[in-house]
C-alpha cells in the first residue's frame, strides 16, 4: 500500500499503517527494517511477508530516516523518533508508547 508517497508491506488496515496485528487509535508509524530497507508497520508483518532474519538498526546509524508517521507523512530518524515521547515532531499526533516494548526487535540495544 502507498502511505503518504511511501511504500508500507505487510497486512495494512489503512491510510494511516494500522495493520492486522497492531490497529489501535495510535498504531500509526510504519519502520523501515534494515534488512531490506522496505516499510512495514510492525515485525509480525515482516515475518509473514519475507524469508529473512530481521537486522536490526545499529547505535551508529540512528540518524537513518527509518520510521513513518502515519498521520502526516513525516520520516523521523530513529533518533528522533526514540526521543520524540511518542509524539510526531511534525504533526504532534500520538504514537502507541508500547511500542517501546518491542526495541530490541528493530534496534541495538548497547
């Protein structure tokens, strides 16, 4: 599906990367997984849709453009985005703040 000017794979729900697994009020940022450099709204659907172990977003790399908000459009880097409070520095919608329970999956944690 096409979010925003932006590929998003995987089971989306809709215009704003709600997908099969995750479709809250704000499950609305897509990740660019590292491995294959294709947005996905969550590592269920990256599972399901390809063959490949998911690499995972190194410290030194966190200046990479690698999440999409949902709501407007806007690609935070992954610095940004783990600092943003779980909000969109461009649109100020929310993020769901579970997510943060899943960083291990998508990045470095040392």
């Amino acid at each position: 599906m096409i979010i925003h000017g932006h590929a998003v794979e995987g089971k989306v729900r809709d215009n704003k990367t709600r997908c099969e697994h995750y479709h809250g009020r704000r499950d609305i940022i897509a990740i660019k997984f590292k491995c294959c450099q294709t947005y996905y709204p969550c590592y269920k659907c990256h599972q399901e849709k390809t063959n490949h172990p998911v690499s995972v977003w190194k410290k030194d790399e966190f200046a990479e453009k690698a999440i999409l908000c949902g709501a407007c459009g806007y690609e935070l880097t992954i610095h940004e985005y783990l600092h943003s409070q779980s909000i969109c520095p461009n649109c100020k919608a929310s993020f769901n703040p579970n997510c943060k329970y899943h960083y291990p999956l998508y990045f470095e944690n040392n």
